[in-house]
C-alpha cells in the first residue's frame, strides 16, 4: 500500500465554553483523541450521529481550525501548529465542499467570480484564470453561459456543482466533503456522486467523505470510521464494516438504515438505543458510549478503550 497522504494523530478540538461555577474554563470535547491514515486516491467515509464531531474533523484537518492537540501530518510535514503563513502552501492542496449550496456561495458574485477567487487571491494572471474557469465549468457539468450568472439563477444540484469547481480551481490533492449531498433532491444526489467519482479517477483525488446516508457512504467509501461523541468507535474497509460490524454503537447505527422492501424491514432487528448522551462539555469517565450500550460492564464506566485491531485493517475501541 501507498504511503498516507495525511496522518491523522491523537486530534484533539475543543471549544471554550464559559466559565464554570469555580471560574475555570469549560470545553466542548469535539474531537477528543481521533486518529487515522488517509491515502492518495482513496475515498474516506466518516459516519455518526449529528454532533459526533465528523464536520469538525474536516475543518481541522483543512486547517480552517488550529486543533488543540495532536498532529496532522501531511506527506510527513505536520502542519497542525503552523501560522496563518506556513499553512498557505498546504491550503492550496486541501479544499472543502460545504454542506448547504445556498449558503456556501456569495449572492453578489457571479459564478465566473466564486470560481475564480481562489485564483484571485494566489495572484495568477487573469488571462490563466478565465482560462482555467472555462475549463472547471465544463469539467463540472455546466455551460459556459452560465459564467456570468448569480447563485439564485440556479437549482441547487447547479449551486453545488459551482461549489465543486470552485473546490477544484487550485487542483487540489485533498477534498473534504462535508455532507455535499444532503441538502439536494434524491436525483440530484447521484449525479453529484457520481460526478465526484469521475473526478477522484481522472484527477487522483482524495476524499473525506462525512455523510449522514450511510448507504451513500458504503457505495462511495472504501474505508469507513464510525464517530460517537468526539471519538473515532470502529475503522474498517466499507466491505468489512458493513458486513462485519463489532462495535454495539456501529450495530445500532446500520440497524437504523431504511430499507424498501417492507417485508424486510418488517423482519429487519431495529436496535433501539436507550439512556442519554453525555454532554461533550463535561463527558464522564470511560468509554463515551457506556451510559447507552446495552453490554455495558463495570470496566466501561471507569476505562476508556483504545482502538485496537480486531482483524486485518478492522480497528475497535470496544472492551467486550
């Protein structure tokens, strides 16, 4: 196998919060202990309930956050405590596909100008950028009358077709793909997806791929983590955790996929989960998910597990 294109080491984000009722400083756990490889080419699913930290991984990792701990070392180069200057040459091969189409592009701009910004502002020459926007709009789907346009012209598979190109002006190595289809109709979402398939093999990209849609990640994803409470639970390839998944939160989580038959979802075991979560401000001791597991032991509430292979490239931080 290829080296990693990034190491994810120990992550660590967390917000401040206020200050407690002894005027010490409360933190928001996000990402507490998070770690994983990503390789050149390769489509990396990230999964969880909302709040589990999978958004907050990507922004980090494209250092839209400055992390609290750990590292992010890309080709070898850490590059999670850099300053605004030394991360520069790296932001030029990471990029980032947001979640909402409506909101992630400017009204006032025209489309050749959302395109062309990146550009813009690494200094190329304008005669290179209307080159290089002609081509990303053909590349994405979208016609060249479209250039001078605004945002509201266009449907919202259009809108984030703009954000891909704009995502793709610098040629990026790395793309985080913060939920890119949730926010478009069921039709719209497999032309998107199978546009970023086309891209990753033509370009070689590789891509974070955080999605709610579990059936989407296993189509597009050839290795999945599975996040709950700020902590990466389960890591395999999406063959393996789809067909062999170990971790009761994992379990739970399949268990809620819909599924059309309704004869089969009628025979189908939902496994309902009980209690509540804990909050991220203030998590207790132990395995994050212990206070709703239903095999939770004495050892769960008292020691946090550490990842652990189970089975090759299959990793499990589960003490049962």
């Amino acid at each position: 196998m290829a080296s990693p294109l990034i190491e994810v080491r120990s992550l660590k984000m967390y917000f401040p919060v206020g200050l407690s009722l002894f005027g010490r400083r409360k933190l928001l756990k996000a990402v507490d202990d998070v770690s994983f490889d990503l390789y050149p080419g390769e489509t990396f699913g990230l999964v969880g309930e909302s709040g589990c930290g999978k958004t907050t991984v990507g922004r980090t990792l494209v250092r839209l956050y400055r992390p609290t701990g750990g590292q992010i070392l890309y080709q070898g180069t850490d590059i999670a405590n850099l300053d605004e200057k030394a991360v520069l040459p790296y932001r030029r091969k990471m990029q980032m596909i947001f979640q909402d189409p409506y909101a992630s592009l400017n009204p006032r701009m025209t489309v050749s100008s959302i395109i062309g910004e990146p550009m813009r502002l690494q200094g190329m020459p304008q005669a290179e950028i209307t080159a290089r926007v002609a081509e990303l709009v053909e590349q994405v789907g979208l016609k060249k009358d479209h250039l001078n346009r605004y945002p509201h012209e266009f449907s919202g598979g259009q809108r984030q077709r703009i954000g891909i190109a704009r995502s793709l002006a610098m040629r990026p190595e790395f793309i985080v793909c913060d939920e890119p289809i949730s926010a478009l109709d069921v039709s719209i979402q497999a032309q998107v997806i199978n546009m970023l398939e086309e891209l990753q093999d033509s370009l070689g990209i590789t891509y974070l791929f955080v999605s709610h849609d579990l059936s989407m990640v296993r189509h597009i994803s050839h290795r999945v983590g599975v996040m709950y409470l700020g902590h990466m639970v389960e890591l395999a390839s999406a063959e393996e955790l789809y067909s062999n998944m170990q971790h009761p939160y994992t379990q739970a989580l399949m268990s809620a996929v819909p599924i059309a038959d309704p004869d089969l979802a009628q025979q189908a075991n939902r496994i309902v989960l009980q209690g509540d979560v804990p909050q991220p401000i203030d998590p207790p001791p132990g395995c994050p998910f212990a206070s709703r597991c239903r095999y939770c032991k004495p050892v769960c509430t008292e020691v946090n597990p550490e990842m652990r292979e189970v089975a090759p490239g299959h990793f499990l931080a589960c003490h049962l």
